[in-house]
C-alpha cells in the first residue's frame, strides 16, 4: 500500500497486481502442465516434476508419482538445492546475466554425492552446455542411483519460468532411450510454453 499524502488514508500499490498475475501464471501452467505430464507418465511410469526457482532453491510446485514400486521420494513444495538437480540447472541456464550472478552468488555448493558439482568454475559449463542442447541433467548430484532429465518452459515474453523433469532409478535407465525421452519432454514443454502464450519454442 501507499499512504495518500500527509493523510491516514491508504490505497493499494500495482505490487498487489503483480503479486496477483503471478499466482495466477502459477496456477495456468500447472493446469496446463498436468495434462501433459500426464501424457508421459502412461507410457514411461516414471516420476515427473515441475519446479519453480525460489530464491537459491528450486521448490516443486506439482508432481506426478512414479508407477513403480522403486521411486524417488518427493513432494510438491519440497525445496532442492539449484546446482544439484536437472531443473535448478534449466531455470538457471536460460536466466539474465545478472539474475544469473545473483543467484550463484547465493549457492553454497554442498556435496550431496561424490558427483555433485562443487564449485561456479564448474557449474557454469554445465549451464552453458545445458542451454546449447536444450535440455539439464542429474547424473547421481542429488542422490546416488537417481537420474533425472529437465527442459525449460517459456512464459508469453520468452522467459523461462519452470522447469519440467522426469526421474529414473540409474537400473531402469537407458541411454539408447535418452533422446525419445528428451524429445517427449520438448514436446510437452512446447505445448505447456504455447498455451502460455509463447509461440516459438525452440527445441
């Protein structure tokens, strides 16, 4: 709110509007994202996620169970750290410079595995190679024996707002499949980024 002059009076500010579209946007894309998470669940059983950056973690805003008995533990509203998970690698990847730089300035980089990126020296080539292939891996960062592939979803001005994941155990993971599995996340993510008004995915 601001206060109208020298009076007691108060009238509400646009930051309550923007507040507002915000929720908003987050409640269209997981709309539009079930259904297409969905769509890859039936055919793979296997856990998916949509993730959203909060601050110098991502936090999963929905989710879909695995099929299989051996899954991955997780919840919607749970928070993972950025530099370890295939989604905090998306949102980052795509991110301004300077939104950039604000958020590595921001990471500890914890050891979570013996693979887990310690460092920005080495976390930036991740996020570089990331954003030219179109898509962010974990290859055992956050657990051992745990996969998970993610790709970017744009809003209507082009900016990547969440990040959509699928997670394997490493015994029912194929790198023969990696790249029907990436291409059913472009698809889904480019249908998500179109409904969201973005019309120029471009992967």
């Amino acid at each position: 709110v601001t206060q109208e002059g020298d009076s007691d009076k108060y009238s509400l500010t646009m930051k309550l509007f923007e507040l507002g579209s915000k929720s908003l946007q987050t409640v269209d894309v997981i709309r539009y994202a079930n259904i297409q998470m969905r769509e890859i669940s039936r055919p793979t059983k296997e856990a998916l996620h949509l993730g959203a950056l909060d601050d110098d973690c991502i936090i999963y805003i929905h989710k879909i169970d695995s099929m299989y008995n051996l899954r991955m533990y997780s919840r919607i509203g749970r928070r993972n750290p950025i530099h370890t998970t295939a989604i905090g690698k998306v949102l980052l990847a795509w991110s301004e410079p300077q939104e950039l730089q604000d958020v590595l300035s921001k990471i500890t980089f914890t050891r979570s595995t013996d693979k887990t990126i310690t460092s920005v020296e080495d976390f930036i080539p991740v996020l570089e190679k990331a954003k030219e292939q179109g898509y962010a891996e974990d290859i055992e960062e956050q657990e051992e024996g745990l996969r998970c592939i993610a790709v970017p979803v744009f809003d209507r001005f082009g900016v990547v707002i969440v990040g959509l994941s699928i997670s394997f155990p490493t015994i029912r993971f194929s790198e023969e499949n990696k790249a029907n599995i990436v291409n059913m996340l472009h698809e889904a993510a480019r249908n998500i980024s179109s409904q969201m008004g973005y019309h120029d995915y471009p992967f």
